[in-house]
C-alpha cells in the first residue's frame, strides 16, 4: 500500500480552507501548511527559484498553460489570489518571499527518506510515475516509535 499523498504547502489556515474546498478529493489530514516563516521549507532544503545559477536550468525553464476548460480557466482565476502564499500583512507593491518558494517531492518509508527532488524553478518536478515506482517497490516499514521525517505528523 502507498500512504499518501501529504500536501504541504505555505499560507495559513485560511488558504488550506480554500484549497481543500476546491479540491474536496484530498482528505483534510493529508494536507499541512508552513507559515511564512518557511520553517519546514528550509527545514527539508527548498529553496527558492530566485537562487538559481545553473543557465541550463533556468533555460529549460517554458511555462506552458495547463489544459483547462473555459470554467476551470476561471475558476483557477478567481482563486489564485486566495491560495497564493501572500500574507495578510503584505504592503502594496512589496514582492512576497512565498511566491520564490518552490518545493519539492518525498517518498519517506518510515524514518527513511527513500526519494527526494527539490524543485529548481516552476514546472520542474520529477516525472509521477517514477515517484509511485519508487513509492511501490518500498519495503514496508516496521513502526518505529521515535519521531518520523516529519515531527509534526
């Protein structure tokens, strides 16, 4: 059996509301959100695409639309504000450190961390398939009762 998928995002209480009322598929203890303080961001190595000084990569880098209908088209626009990682308290014209953030993917098998990809710069992720390939061929973990990869869990 594959555990998961777990969410992690940035924002607040209020974004992952948002976010779990538009995607109501994932199940509301299966998704977290990390302050602006990037505290679990920083904790597990992301960073953000601003940092970025590899030219190949940055070339690579084509954002492409996704492939939305007319009504998802707008509801992705009508949104996109509310799930941003801005904060309440952000000044007009002050470029928020949450939308330079990227992420990441993880396939942890109890204490283990078996597969890590931090993201470059958007869009750069690593190919799904490969990730549930790595996810499904895991030994199954015995139950350890320390702290697991991710404490507040």
């Amino acid at each position: 059996d594959i555990a998961g998928p777990i969410f992690i995002s940035i924002g607040d209480a209020e974004k992952l509301d948002t976010f779990l009322e538009l995607n109501p598929f994932i199940p509301r203890d299966r998704a977290f959100v990390d302050d602006y303080s990037f505290g679990a961001y920083e904790a597990v190595g992301f960073g953000k695409f601003s940092d970025v000084k590899d030219e190949e990569v940055l070339k690579s880098y084509k954002p492409t639309a996704p492939g939305l209908t007319l009504g998802e088209f707008w509801k992705y626009l009508t949104n996109a504000g509310k799930l941003s990682p801005i904060p309440k308290d952000a000044k007009f014209g002050d470029f928020p450190e949450g939308v330079l953030m990227v992420g990441g993917t993880f396939v942890v098998n109890g204490q283990d961390i078996i597969y890590q990809w931090n993201d470059q710069i958007p869009g750069n992720h690593p190919v799904v398939n490969d990730v549930v390939e790595v996810a499904k061929n895991a030994p199954v973990a015995k139950e350890e009762k320390k702290k697991g990869f991710f404490p507040w869990l």
